[in-house]
C-alpha cells in the first residue's frame, strides 16, 4: 500500500515514475494530456452530477 501511496504522490507532483506498468502509464499519459491543455489555455468546465431518483 505505501509503495502505490509513494506512486501516486510521485504522479500528482509530475515526477518521473518507471512505466512498467499498463495502469501507471495511462495515469502518465492522462497528466500529461492534462497538462497540454492547461498550457494551451484551454479551460476545463465544470459538471454537476446530481443522483437520479
């Protein structure tokens, strides 16, 4: 558990992080997708989710 804790924090701080593993280089990729539209000025909306009936 504290090893996935230390990935994670790794991930949230943009440090480098070994990408052996499917699951972290799809949370790498998604960061850095992230990332590239917040550098390109692009904003991300908001979204409500409210619980159906």
């Amino acid at each position: 558990m504290a090893g996935t804790d230390a990935l994670l924090q790794s991930l949230s701080r943009r440090e480098p992080v070994p990408v052996a593993d499917d699951v972290v280089r799809l949370l790498s990729a998604l960061i850095e997708d992230v990332d590239h539209d917040l550098a390109a000025g692009q904003c991300l909306s908001s979204v409500s989710i409210t619980p159906s009936a």
